[in-house]
C-alpha cells in the first residue's frame, strides 16, 4: 500500500469541515469586498442606508463625507474649467489684438518705406543736379523756403541717414 493520502480516504467529518472553512471564507471575502465598494455604501436604496446607518455608524458617516467631497472637488473643477475657458478667451481676444496691431504695423512699415524711398530718389535727383551745376546756381535754381530743404542741401550725410 502506499502512503499517500486521498481524499476518498479522508474521514467524512473533515470534508464537512473543509466545506465550511471554505464557505467561511467566501463570506469574509464577499464582505471585504462590499466593506470596500463604494457603490455599496452610496446607495440610493433608503432601507439599506438605514441599515448601513444604524450597524456602521463610523463608516456609514465616513463614507457619506467622501461623497461630500467628491461633490466639492467636483465644483471645484468646474470653477477652474470655467477660469481655463475666460483665460483662452482673454488669451485668444489678446492674440487678435495682437494680429491686428501687427497688420497696422506692417502696413505702417511698407508706407514708410515707400516714403523713404521716393526720399532717396529725390536726395539721388539733388545729387545729380548738384554734378550738373555749381552750388550758386543750384542755389538759384532750387529755392528752399524751409530749415529742411537748407539741411537736406548742407548736411548730406544726415540727409540719407533719416530713412536708413
């Protein structure tokens, strides 16, 4: 014979035993389970709550507190979602802004520029007649009837440096 032990071979009294050992633990374990769900304990179902309420008081309490609080976290994240979008919408009315004072910006740009180069061709007209004529006769050729025009004619390097 051998020694080894079969549970054909195990007396009737410790299967019985083992079944509730084992049933022992599915009930412990089937409570753990509903001690930690949180469904368990947030339930609409007024008996159970007045169940929950007078055999777990601490728990019962503690459990409708984290319901509190995920109901302030809950405003709370609506309160900064709301911020978020007044921000974009001030972040996106600023970037508009910007776009159209950059616009202005480069329209201002490209009319200056377009100043300055009618400028620079008349500076080139002057020096052209100032090659073809001595300064006295340029003198009594062009009239100049402003502090400008006297500047533009003497100071030439300040001339062409006004649009550079």
């Amino acid at each position: 014979m051998s020694d080894t032990y079969t549970a054909e071979q195990a007396p009737a009294g410790s299967n019985i035993l083992s079944k509730i050992y084992e049933g022992i633990f599915l009930v412990v374990l089937l409570f753990v389970f509903i001690w930690n769900w949180d469904g368990f304990w947030q339930t609409e179902i007024n008996w159970l709550g007045n169940v929950q309420q007078s055999v777990f008081p601490s728990k019962y309490s503690e459990e409708q507190l984290k319901v509190s609080r995920v109901a302030d976290n809950t405003q709370i994240f609506e309160k900064i979602e709301e911020r978020l979008v007044s921000i974009e919408q001030e972040n996106q009315r600023l970037y508009d802004q910007k776009q159209a004072a950059d616009r202005s910006l480069d329209q201002y740009r490209t009319l200056e520029n377009e100043k300055c180069r009618y400028y620079d061709t008349s500076l080139r007209m002057l020096d052209h007649l100032s090659k073809k004529y001595s300064d006295q006769e340029l003198q009594r050729v062009l009239s100049c009837t402003s502090a400008e025009c006297e500047h533009i004619l003497m100071n030439r390097t300040l001339a062409t440096s006004v649009c550079s």
